[in-house]
C-alpha cells in the first residue's frame, strides 16, 4: 500500500525505480513552474552510472523526486538532498517515507548555498542542464546564460569533496567555433584538485536538439511548435553555438602536484552498437566528430561493471562469478587511475609534460 499523497500535492504517478517506489507529477502538470519529473533516461543512466561505494556523507544536487538521493542511502551513513523547488522537496520526502528511508536529509536552497563549508564522500547530480532561452521548467532549465550553471557547478564542487571523493554530473554543453567538444569541460575542472572522466555519449546540431526538446508540442500545437523551434535555433546561432554535447563527468580529490583529465565518446544513447571511439571528424581538426545515427537506447551496465576494470581492484581473496563479475569485496582503488579503458572504451594515456596541468603525475 502507497501512503496518500498529501492534499497540497494532488494526484501524482508513481514507477519503479531499482526497487524503490518513487512518485512525481503527472504529465498534466508539466506546464506548472514548479512541475517535479521522475525517473527519466537521464536519471536511470546517472543511477546507473553511480559508484556505489560506501560513504559517509552523499550530496544529491538538484533531487527533483528524490531518486539519486534514496538510491544513494542504500550505501551511506548520511544523504543531504537539495534542490530549490520545494515542491520537488515535499515530493523526495513522500518518496522517502513511501520506502521507509530515514537517513536522508532534505535542504531548500540555490545549488551549493545550504551545504557551505560541508564535506561529501561522494556528490551526485542531474542538473536542469538544457540549454535554452527559457526559464520555464526548474526541472530543465538553468535560467542562467548557456551552459553556464553546469560549468559553475564543475568549478565549485570539487570544494566539496574529501580527499578520494567522487563526483558524478551529467551535462550539456556548447561546442561552438572556438571550441572543441573537449575544451570546454577541461577548462572547467583544470586546477580544482580533482582528477575528471569525460564520457560524452552525443553532440547534436542545434535544430536536432531544439526538436528533441518539443517533440510532444509538435502533435499538441505545431505552430507553437514550429515557434518554439524558431526562437531555440536563432539563440543559438546568435551565441555561436554550431553543436551541443551530452554526457557526464566523474571527478576524483587527489591532492597532487598535477591532476589529470580523460576525456572520451560513446556512441549516442540510442545506438545498438557496442562501444567504440569515433575515429572520424566532420569538421578536420575540431574534435567535433557527429555520432551515428541512432535507433534504440543504448543501455550502460552500472557503475561497477561499467568502471569496473579502471577504478575497482580487489584483494587476493576477492572471487568472481561466472559471469566474470567482480565480487561485493572490491573496494576503491587510487593507484589504478587513470584508467586505460571504460566500457569498451580506450583512453589515451597522456605522458607527463612540465607545460600542462592535466598530464599524469
């Protein structure tokens, strides 16, 4: 038996997420300001793309429904969620005592604001990351200029890690004319303290991303759709944008006298086909190679598989399945950094060079 939804919220729908039964609005209420999202593919891959290590203090940024922040007390002392929209927050809290969680913590507030001078083991979040001219949805969008709030919170939240901590954000960002898909993200985290995984699973032309973000207007209103789509592309081009990139990144405290940055690419999330690296460029010398056409989710294995041969290592009694998986004893490795690949895919392997902030030590 679900508990009631309190009066103030209204009729809410409710999935399963990993186990856990987790309410948000309906698709009515989409249009509201304050409307709270569920599961979607994004959070799904961020689940599953989490490091479930234990830890004693997680930070989810941004909660919306709550579903990083309940997935992450299965495997802390202490979760703080935090996010602006209280309604977000009323509905994280139904969700918690609907699974009967008590170690999560509920905090309203701009980003890092109620959690200043705190530590985390680990800091997880799924961003209002779509870059747009609106400000309609606090859901999806930042209300600030472009990619500005995900590079702000690349730039901060490493302040917030203990040493050996992790972060793990998805994100949008522009590549534009000045700017390869990896310069942007690099210049963010460089000399933080952390070191950084870029995984970039897709970049999309700036018409193709505005359709995929009003696919549901065009058969509800396609004049306002085609407005939609209209006033989108001519920001973009007004901001020099020629390509937006999806992806996530995962930084790690190291103190050390250089960190350094991995970047790499996944087939789009749609794709069927296993994980290569692109070798091809559609423009010469840019790095902004296009991703395949696309045609079913493409379906990451969780964290400890997915990091598995990089970032977990196991003692010498540490068994196996059959099916070759590491067993529960694994813990975190510092020494098997960077890694030299992940999911299928292969980093380059930088060498140390006195000029750059980002070589291996």
């Amino acid at each position: 038996m679900h508990p009631a939804s309190p009066p103030e919220l209204g009729p809410l729908r409710r999935e399963t997420v990993d186990g856990l039964e987790i309410a948000s609005d309906r698709a009515e209420r989409e249009h509201e300001t304050d409307f709270v999202l569920g599961a979607g593919p994004a959070s799904r891959l961020l689940a599953r793309l989490t490091i479930r290590r234990h830890a004693s203090a997680v930070l989810d940024l941004g909660t919306g429904s709550g579903v990083q922040a309940l997935l992450a007390s299965r495997h802390a002392d202490r979760v703080v969620a935090v996010d602006v929209n209280s309604r977000a927050l009323a509905v994280g809290e139904l969700n918690a005592r609907s699974n009967g969680i008590v170690n999560v913590e509920w905090r309203e507030g701009s980003w890092l604001e109620p959690v200043r001078g705190e530590r985390f083991d680990l800091v997880i979040s799924n961003p209002p990351y779509v870059i747009s001219p609106d400000s309609n949805h606090s859901y999806r969008d930042s209300g600030e200029h472009m990619d500005a709030l995900v590079l702000r919170l690349l730039g901060e939240v490493p302040r917030m890690l203990e040493e050996g901590g992790f972060a793990q954000v998805l994100c949008n960002w522009v590549v534009g004319a000045d700017r390869d898909w990896r310069s942007t993200i690099e210049t963010a985290v460089s000399e933080r303290g952390c070191d950084a995984i870029l995984i970039r699973y897709s970049l999309e032309e700036p018409a193709a991303y505005a359709e995929r973000w009003h696919e549901r207007l065009a058969n509800v209103d396609p004049h306002a759709h085609k407005e939609a789509i209209d006033r989108w592309v001519a920001h973009y081009a007004d901001n020099g944008v020629e390509a937006l990139a999806f992806g996530i990144v995962v930084l790690r405290r190291r103190q050390a006298e250089r960190n350094w940055f991995a970047p790499s690419s996944l087939p789009g999330l749609r794709t069927t086909r296993p994980a290569t690296t692109f070798s091809g460029c559609s423009k010469a010398g840019t790095g902004c190679e296009m991703p395949p056409t696309v045609t079913s989710p493409w379906r990451p294995p969780p964290a400890a598989e997915f990091f598995g041969a990089s970032i977990w290592r196991t003692g010498s009694s540490a068994s196996r399945s059959r099916r070759g998986r590491m067993s529960a004893s694994r813990r975190v490795s510092t020494s098997v950094w960077p890694p030299r690949s992940l999911g299928g895919i292969r980093f380059p392997q930088p060498t140390p060079n006195a000029s750059s902030a980002w070589a291996c030590s």
